[in-house]
C-alpha cells in the first residue's frame, strides 16, 4: 500500500503508474497553456476593437469642442469690435 496524504493508505489497485500521471499531467500542461494563448487573444482583440471606437468618440468630441471654441470666438470678436465702435463715436 502507499501512503497519499495526512496519512491515508491507498490500495495497490488505486495507485497510478508513473507514465500515466506524467502523461496526464503534460497533456493538462497544453490545455492551459493553450487556454491562456486564446484568452490572450481575445483580450488584445476586445483592448485593438476599443481603442478604436474611443478613437472616433474623441476625434468627434474634439471636433464639436472646436466648433464651440470657433464660435466663441466669433462672439467675442464681434463684442470686441462693437466696443471699440462705440468708443469711436463717443
């Protein structure tokens, strides 16, 4: 009998051969490492698919951001030039 464990006796016809544990151990070994190279793929897909999305949001926030400075802008100067008109007649 071998002992497995805090002391537990397993019977001979429980006990595995080495070859057979050695070969279910590196078979589990290229089950997570491929399971590990999908869900890295996956993450570099879901991180490249995003980026870009949040690509476009910015570029169209900038955009109406400068639209709202341009016009800004215009009201300012057109304040600007009514201010100096009026000091001119006065």
């Amino acid at each position: 009998m071998v002992k497995r464990g805090r002391g537990r006796v397993l019977p001979p016809e429980w006990r595995q051969p080495d070859d057979m544990t050695q070969a279910g151990q590196s078979r589990g070994t290229g089950v997570i490492f491929a399971l590990v190279a999908i869900a890295l793929i996956l993450a570099i897909a879901f991180f490249y698919l995003t980026r870009e999305s949040e690509v476009k949001e910015s570029r169209a926030i900038t955009e109406a951001a400068e639209s709202d400075d341009s016009a800004a802008r215009l009201v300012g100067d057109a304040a600007h030039e009514a201010v100096r008109d009026v000091r001119r007649q006065n």
